[in-house]
C-alpha cells in the first residue's frame, strides 16, 4: 500500500489505526510512538497527525515509485545493508551512536538496529519526504517483528543533509563509539545543478582551483565526496567509524586529498563491490571503512567486498607521491620524476558538427552531411583517442578547421584571407553561440582551446587519455602540415624527428609501461591526465636503457615504418632532457 508516496505495509497500517485511533493531540500520540519503537517526534506538528490519520482511512495500493536514480539516488537493497553490517561486527565495529546522514527508505537503520547490539542512539537525515515517512514506516515493521529487539533512542530528520547540524551531534558524542554509515547520491554537482535540484551545498570552489580548472572539469565534484569529507572533517576527533557506499573515484579523491589534509583518520579500507548486482548500474563502487579520532595514515587497502580476506592491493601516498599500487611501486621509483617537456592536451572546440569534418572524393564533409567548401589553409589532420592504436600515425580519417594560432587570438583575419572558410563558419554561428562551456564566454567569433605553438609542431608523441592502454604513438606531418589532436589526447611536441623517436622509445619502454601502471587507475574516468604524465622522468629512464636496447629500436622502426633515424643526435637530446640545475652545474666543471 501507499501512504504520502511511500510504501506502507499491512501490518504497520493496521497498528498504527489501531493505536491512534483514540488519540487527538500529536505530543501524546509521540508519546506513545516513543514508547513502542523509541522514534522520536514521531509526528512533527499537529497538522502532520492528523494529516496521517486522515490517510489511514483512505489507503491506496502500492504504485510504481518515482525513478529518483537521476538524482543518484541508489536505495540500497536490505540484503547488501545486512551483509553490510554484519560484516562490520566480523570487524569488531560495535557502535552506541549510528549516524545514516542520507537515510532513504531506511535499510541500513535497520540492519543496524539487527545486527549492532549496543546501540543507543539512531539519527537519521533525509531530504525527501515520501522516504522519512516509509523510513519511520519500516523501523516499525522491523519491530512489530521483533518485540524483544533493544530499542534505542532514534530521530529521523526531514532535512537536507547539507544544512544539516551534524556538529550538534558531534558534541553530544563524548566518548560512546560512533558509526557513520549510508549511501551517499552518486552524481556530481553539475548533474544535480542541470536538474535543478536542491539537494546541493552552496556553490563553492571546494578544492580551490585556480583559473580554467575551475571553470572546466575539474570544478565539478561528487556530491558523495563532499559529504564524506564533511563528515570525516565533522567527526574526526570522534571515537568510532566510516562505513559509507561510494564510489571509486570518491574514495580515490578522500585518500588524494589526505595528505594535504592530515584529517584523525587510519586504517582506511575499500571493499569493491558489484554495482550492476546491486544497484543495477554501471559504476565502480565500494564500501568505504575507515577508524576515526587515530594517527593520520595516507593509505588505503583495496579488497573484494565477497572475498574481504584477500588483499588485492594498497594505494595512496609512498613518500611525497600518490600512486596505484604502492607494492609495485617501491621497484620503479626512481622514475617517477618530473618530465623535461609539458604535455598539452589537444584543441576543444565543443562543436563537432562544424568543426569535424570527412573527406569524401576530394570534398569535406561536416557531421550535418553538407559539402563544404573551403581554403585548405585552416584545415588540418585531426586524430581522437580511438586513433592511437598503432606505434605510427601518418594520415587521418578526420579533419579540423584550426581557427586560432593561440588562445583568444581575433578570428577576424579569416574573414579577409579566408572568405570561404569564413562564410561556412559563420553560417553556422548559432552552433557556437549554443556552446554551454563558460569558457568561451566573451572571447573571439570560433574560438577553440588547446591551441599553441606547441600545436603546430611537426612531430607528435600522444596518448589517448581514456583508453587503458599503455601505448605511446608517433604522430608525423600529414601533406606536409601538422596533425592535431583532440583533446581527450595528451602530447609532447618536437620539432625534429630524432627527438620525437627517442621519446617515443622511452615512453614505451617497459620500465615506463610499469610506472604508469603503478600511478594510474583503472576506473578513472580519464585513466591518464596531464599530472601524471608530467610525472614521468624521460632522464632516468634515459640512463637505464642501453646504447644496444635503443639502437635495435631505432633499427625496427625505421625497418618498419621507412624512417630514417639515427643515434646521431642522443647526446643532444641528453642535453636538452637534463634539468636547468645541473645544466648550471655543468657549465663550473
């Protein structure tokens, strides 16, 4: 059955007539509800009682629910938050306080309140409606099921959980042990924003990013990391635990952000889970479990959540340097530097219709299906992630109009020297105007991203920056001009080619195939960036490979491919690799 859009069953419809039945006044009726199951304020005001007695006559059957998975909203299944619980108790978790700061429909109040045996007190925060009343609802039920069941003091809040005052909670903690435990929305601030939600924390800037990062990417964060940080920051000098459903990058995030936190937190765990069996979505998740009020550790160990006694490994910080598997680590180290050249990522033009364009029996062809005319000057070869596969790339499948030489050049110069161009591009102004990225706000008609000097190099050695793959491609001139690269593509640019092929050795060497192993993540949305390719030290790996190693190398790419490379220019390229410090060093010995 249905009451206030949450599901209400027989059993506790039929109590709840029955008890209220002769009751008028709302204190008395949470007198008795107190008594009975131990909720407090049960009924927040006479409105609400008399609201719900009213509903009790007039019940409905159960309807389908409101898909709220747009709002990241996964209910956890009873099964997953018993399995849950009772695997903390194996973990020797034993709490008086349990805090659900997303509560729901309730699950895991009441796993916890069948498996923890000391609980005192429950508080449970949740932000929509139809779910408190199913919540209050289901702990009923739970102990109409179980009348012998302790009953603890148990508060479930209407609130958002991001204006709520968990501090008050916190003071009134002293030194009963705590649990934190829920399941958290898994979307991000952006998702939430564009469904014009409420269910979010005032816009701020939560990782004090700087310039463009804050207005791209990396401005946008996990709803589910700002709770957790908000939590452990609340609760950290706090006996007891953490035990929250998150997802990987959240957790990721928690234990990066760590060591510049230094938060009272240890033993930090994370138990991968299966999302599509239980929450029948797509994402990488894990149980989240950490000690609270201890020494600051900056690690984290990686189990199976079905196979919890089989280590699979442990990530975060070794030294001053974040990584993967910190295992592996320990034995390629010592390449992880600080790269000689800058990785750029390639142009962003966010208007593929227009800007990418196929060449059919000597014609352009744009994604609208049009025939384009155009001066060849300002159109060049252009490669996406899914083009680096092989170790050479020589000729493209796309094309892109390069409308800029550098970020926030004036466009108007295409006007005069390129007409063609020009009038194709401003017949489709509207496609750019509709360009949602605040980044091309009040700059230059056509204006693109990822553009430099560095992007007309000839010689290119990319990376996808989504596929996980650990493979390095040579991108050389196509009819004589440079090919560009999308910017899901990271890249070094060289003006000669003897530099380009040493890099390209060394990037695909297996020590670096190693490191990047060790420092990458699997589950990563991109599973390489520029930070961590800046990483890679190009003069350490330089020194430990051989004059043979390389000159066999060279050797099959030129076989293979028709280059013609030699070793000529290797003690050149030491040169150019060597840090600034000790080319100073140099010029005194």
């Amino acid at each position: 059955m249905n009451l206030f859009g949450a599901n209400i069953s027989y059993q506790v419809s039929g109590y709840l007539s029955k008890i209220l039945k002769d009751i008028s006044l709302h204190e008395n009726a949470n007198k008795v509800m107190y008594e009975a199951f131990g909720v407090l304020n049960f009924f927040e005001n006479q409105d609400e009682f008399e609201e719900l007695k009213n509903a009790l006559d007039s019940l409905i059957p159960i309807v389908s629910e409101p898909d709220r998975t747009e709002y990241g909203d996964f209910q956890t299944n009873s099964n997953l938050a018993n399995k849950t619980t009772l695997f903390l108790t194996e973990k020797g978790v034993s709490p008086q306080i349990i805090i659900e700061p997303t509560c729901g429909k309730g699950n895991f109040i009441i796993a916890s309140l069948k498996n923890f045996n000391q609980i005192e007190t429950v508080f449970g925060v949740e932000i929509y409606k139809p779910y408190v009343w199913e919540c209050k609802f289901n702990i009923i039920d739970f102990f109409l099921d179980n009348p012998n069941t302790r009953k603890p003091d148990i508060k479930i809040y209407h609130f958002n959980v991001f204006d709520f005052n968990f501090k008050e909670i916190q003071k009134k903690c002293g030194d009963k042990k705590l649990l934190v435990i829920g399941n958290p929305p898994w979307v991000t601030n952006s998702q939430l924003g564009s469904l014009n939600s409420n269910n979010l924390p005032r816009k701020i800037n939560l990782k004090n990013h700087s310039g463009i990062d804050a207005i791209t990417g990396k401005g946008n964060f996990d709803i589910a990391e700002y709770i957790t940080e908000m939590l452990i920051k609340t609760f950290q000098e706090t006996t007891g635990n953490i035990a929250l459903l998150v997802k990987n990058s959240v957790i990721k995030n928690i234990v990066y952000e760590q060591y510049k936190n230094k938060h009272k937190i240890s033993d930090l765990e994370k138990y991968g889970i299966d999302s599509k069996k239980e929450f029948n979505v797509s994402v990488e998740a894990s149980l989240f479990l950490l000690t609270l009020n201890s020494q600051s550790t900056f690690d984290c160990k990686e189990f199976n959540f079905y196979k919890n006694d089989i280590l699979v490994k442990r990530f975060g910080w070794i030294s001053s340097n974040f990584v993967s598997d910190i295992e592996n680590y320990v034995n390629i180290e010592q390449f992880d530097g600080e790269s000689p050249f800058i990785w750029r990522q390639g142009i962003k033009h966010d208007c593929t219709n227009v800007m990418e364009l196929d060449k059919l029996n000597g014609h352009f062809i744009n994604k609208l299906s049009e025939e384009v005319e155009l001066e060849s000057e300002l159109v060049y070869g252009f490669l996406k992630s899914s083009d680096l596969k092989n170790i050479i790339a020589s000729q493209t499948r796309k094309f892109t109009i390069v409308t800029q030489t550098k970020i926030g050049q004036e466009t108007n110069y295409i006007k005069s020297n390129y007409p063609k161009t020009y009038d194709y591009l401003f017949s489709h102004k509207t496609f750019f105007d509709s360009r949602k990225s605040s980044i091309y706000n009040n700059k230059p008609l056509f204006s693109i991203f990822g553009i430099g000097d560095y992007s007309f190099m000839p010689y290119k050695v990319a990376i996808s920056g989504l596929y996980k793959t650990f493979h390095f491609t040579l991108v050389l001139p196509q009819e004589d001009k440079p090919i560009m690269l999308d910017d899901t593509c990271y890249f070094i640019g060289f003006e000669n080619i003897e530099f380009a092929v040493y890099t390209l050795i060394l990037l695909n060497s297996q020590k670096t195939i190693s490191l990047l192993e060790s420092i990458t993540f699997s589950d990563a949305k991109r599973t390489f960036t520029k930070e961590m390719l800046m990483r890679i030290d190009l003069l350490a790996l330089s020194q430990n490979i051989s004059s043979s190693e390389l000159q066999e190398a060279i050797h099959n790419l030129n076989l293979e491919y028709g280059l013609n490379v030699s070793l000529k220019s290797w003690n050149e390229y030491i040169k150019k690799i060597k840090p600034i410090e000790e080319k100073q060093l140099q010029l005194f010995t």
